[in-house]
C-alpha cells in the first residue's frame, strides 16, 4: 500500500482482500472484486499460484487478460513464464543465503532479538499487464494479500 500512496494512487480499502489462499477463497473473491460497482482493472495477488488461479476464472467469464483487467502475481514460479504472467520475483537464493546468516548470527550472540532484513526484487513484465495504448483503464487496483501481511 504504501506504493499506491508513494505515486498518489488512492487506497480503497474495499480493494484489498485477506485470503488463505484456498482454491475455493480465492474464486470467492475474484468474482467478489468483478461485481463491485466499480470493479478494478489490476489484481496483484499474493503469489502467481493464485494469480493463475485468478486468470482461469477471469477467462472463463468470458473477459481477457489484459484488456479488460491486468494480473500480476508475485515470486517467479516456473509457470509463470509459460503463461505470460508479470510477476515480481523473489530473491530465492539470497533469502536462503540471508536467513541462514542471521540464524547463525543469532545462535552465535546473546542478545535474542528480531531482524528484519529487505532484499531486492525485480517486477518482470509479461502479457498479462501489457495494453495496448488505446485501452483506457481507471486505474483502480485490487490486492489479494494473506491475512499475515495485513492491510498496510
């Protein structure tokens, strides 16, 4: 959220959804977001699973992806890229490697406390985004996010 806030976009709560990510819960609320008075033309999705899971339901309603409503997903998964799907990637490696030392640090220090550390991602754009420039959009964004990463 504090992205859309950064670049002045506004914030409509009513937008952002919690799911446990359940197949069920997330057709739920898909259908949810399409019926609203003015329904988004962007869902970010809290990983590509549900993002693909988003597509499928989307495209069985008759509408494309991205002309009548962009998908981005996030972490990278291989079918990601086999369906053209804009996602952000995660630094898989570096998180790894990140956590392990901070384990170590923390086993090897008497103080105990909790580190957070924010590692780079890279947004990589695919045809589930991509308009074409005649296609007006009205810019409102819905998020499906885990109940654990909350409303920021």
């Amino acid at each position: 959220m504090d992205a859309l806030k950064q670049y002045n976009y506004e914030v409509d709560e009513d937008l952002i959804i919690e799911c446990d990510l359940s197949p069920d819960k997330v057709k739920i609320y898909i259908n949810h977001l399409l019926k609203i008075k003015n329904p988004p033309d962007a869902i970010f999705c809290i990983n590509d699973p549900s993002a693909i899971q988003a597509i499928q339901i989307i495209e069985s309603m008759g509408m494309k992806i991205p002309e009548d409503i962009a998908i981005v997903g996030f972490s990278n998964d291989f079918a990601s890229e086999l369906i053209g799907l804009t996602t952000v990637a995660q630094p898989v490696k570096d998180i790894g490697c990140t956590a392990a030392q901070l384990l170590f640090d923390q086993i090897e220090s008497d103080k105990k406390k909790a580190i957070i550390k924010q590692l780079k991602t890279k947004l990589i754009i695919r045809s589930s985004t991509v308009k074409s420039s005649s296609v007006s959009t009205n810019q409102n964004i819905a998020v499906i996010t885990s109940p654990d990463q909350g409303k920021r």
